[in-house]
C-alpha cells in the first residue's frame, strides 16, 4: 500500500488543469434545452393519448429522481458546499447550479402533471376516495415545496449565477446566498421525506 | 457607478410575490380537494383578488424604481415568463383534458396566471436588485 501512494503523483498546488472560466458561464445550459423540449413533447403526446403506462412512467421516473435530487442536494452535497472555502464553493455552483436550473423544473412538472392524470384515471384526486386525506396532504405538501424552491431556493440560485457572472464577484453576496441555497435544499430535503410516506401509503391502500 | 442598489432602500417585491404565490397555491389546493365536485368559488375568488391586488402593488412600487437594472429585471423577466407560460400552460391543458369547465375552469386558469406573473417577477426581481443600475 505504501508503494502505491509513492508512485501515485498528483499535482496539489497552482491552477488546477480544466480550471473554470467564470466568463464562459452559462446560466441556462442551451444545449439542454432541445432535451427539455422533446420530454416536454412526450409528456404532452402522453397526456393527450391517455397512455397508462407512459403516465406511469413520466411519474414514477419524474418524481422518484426529484425526490432523490432533493434528498440528495440537501442531506449530502449541500452539508459539503457549507464546509468548502468560498472560491470552492464558487467553482461547484458554477458547474452545478446551471444544470440544477434546466433539471428541476422539468422533473417537477413531468411528475405533477402525469401524477395528476394518473389520480385522475385511478380516482385519488376524487373527494370519495378513501384516502383522499392523505392526497390532500400530498398537495400541501407539493405547495410548501414549491413556495420555498420557487420562492426562495431559485431566486437566490439564479442571483448567485448573475454575481458570478462578474468580473469581480461579490464573495459576500455569494456566500449569503448559497447560505440561503443549503439551507433551504435541506428543507425540500426534508418535505420530499414526507412526500415518501405518503406516496408509499396511497400505494399500499 | 454604484455596484449594486441600497438594499434596504428597495420595496418588498419578494415578500409580496412569496405572500401572492402562497394565497394562489392554498386556493388550488382548496379546489382540487374537492374535485370532482365544484368547490364553493368565494375562497377561490378572494385568493384571486388577493394574488392580482398584491401583483398589481408590485408592479406599481416597480415602477416607481429608478436606481435599478432594469435590464436584467427584463432579460430574466421575459425569459422566465416563457417557461412558465409553458408549465402553466401544461397545467391549464391537463385540467382541460381531464374535463374541468365553466367557472372552475376559469378560476383555475386565472390561478394559472397569476402564477406564472409572480413567479418571473420574482426571479427578475431577486436578480437585478444585485445589478449595477442602469444609467437613466
């Protein structure tokens, strides 16, 4: 073992190779967007044909990457970017954010929308559904999530990108920011728990 | 050039847009828990009323905003306004699809609406209130 780490050579120091240009940053990622319009497109010709097990698909798919991104983000990757240095933390948000940015609005509405047709044929968003409490919930649940992704998380991921678009980033505004960003992924984090119990509980009925 | 605006200076958009989004999202739970029945429209109409009130009120402080990059509130307004005409507009053809009309289906739709203005001003907002401002 001793051997190895010998012969192993790592530059630690100076400009690490395939350093980030901050001036070439994309705030929204265009070479995703093709792939966000052909999922969106499926999800339409899904809904409009009716297609069960495309509904199926869209939700369990769609919601099952959210809620493990949100756990994910929140429980793992965000507990990491509070402990690195700020220029660390600049360097993963920019690589990171543009993609959370395209990614999670899309699985959001894929989920919610086929989830929504597929309550709608399995007839757990009518009223008379025995569980229609813990349906309710779920929507409570979605609304609260959305609120702090939509009205916080988002905002302060995108004001994050546009300072770092600078040339002389605000690290202040940025740490502040990202502060708000990990604490508000942990929340999410937490509701998509909830979220969990209650998806497997309609299930199991 | 200033680098940014005197935060403190700046009107509450954010807190009214979140107060706007909540009002809306609370009537849509409100209806879609009744569902298939028609839910009695006075909680969804005063959501409604509340949601545009407290938009219509931003859109007036905004104005009335000077100091401020007014650029970047558009360039990510106008952006963020097509994606979610684009979800909302999923949404409405989802709750159309499923048979949803008359009144509910207007209400449902003006939810829509006001949704998908709150959400862009917001991310406008908290984007160029951390902008230089334009010159004027």
């Amino acid at each position: 073992m001793a051997d190895m780490t010998h012969e192993a050579s790592v530059p630690l120091a100076g400009q690490p190779a395939g350093a980030f240009d901050r001036s070439q940053l994309q705030i929204v990622p265009l070479r995703g967007l093709p792939i966000v319009g052909v999922v969106l497109g499926l999800l339409v010709a899904t809904i409009a044909a009716d297609w069960g097990w495309g509904l199926d698909f869209f939700h369990v798919v769609g919601g099952g990457l959210w809620t493990a991104i949100d756990l994910f983000v929140g429980f793992v990757v965000g507990p990491i970017i509070g402990r690195l240095s700020i220029p660390a933390r600049i360097e993963f948000s920019a690589r990171f954010m543009p993609k959370m940015l395209l990614l999670m609005p899309t699985l959001v509405i894929c989920t919610m929308a086929s989830g929504w047709q597929l309550g709608h044929h399995l007839g757990f968003t009518d009223a008379s559904y025995f569980r229609h409490g813990w349906i309710v919930a779920s929507y409570i649940v979605v609304g609260v999530m959305s609120v702090i992704a939509l009205g916080i998380l988002e905002p302060a991921n995108l004001a994050v990108l546009f300072e770092l678009k600078k040339p002389n980033p605000n690290r202040e505004l940025i740490a502040k920011l990202m502060k708000r960003f990990i604490y508000t992924a942990g929340v999410t984090g937490a509701m998509q728990v909830a979220t969990l119990v209650i998806m497997t509980r309609i299930a199991s009925a | 050039m200033k680098d940014m605006p005197d935060q403190d200076s700046l009107p509450p958009v954010t807190e009214v847009c979140v107060a706007a989004m909540i009002a809306i999202i609370a009537g849509g739970i409100y209806m879609a828990s009744h569902l298939p029945k028609a839910a009695a429209t006075t909680l969804p109409i005063i959501v409604i009323v509340v949601g545009f009130a407290l938009i219509g009120w931003n859109v007036l402080v905004l104005s009335r905003l000077r100091e401020f990059s007014w650029s970047s509130f558009w360039l990510v307004g106008r952006w963020a306004l097509l994606a979610y005409v684009v979800i909302g507009g999923m949404l409405a053809f989802v709750f159309v699809r499923d048979g949803t009309r008359g009144t509910q289906l207007v209400l449902v739709t003006l939810m829509l609406i006001a949704y998908a203005l709150i959400i862009p001003m917001l991310l406008a907002f908290s984007v160029a209130r951390y902008q230089p401002p334009d010159d004027y």
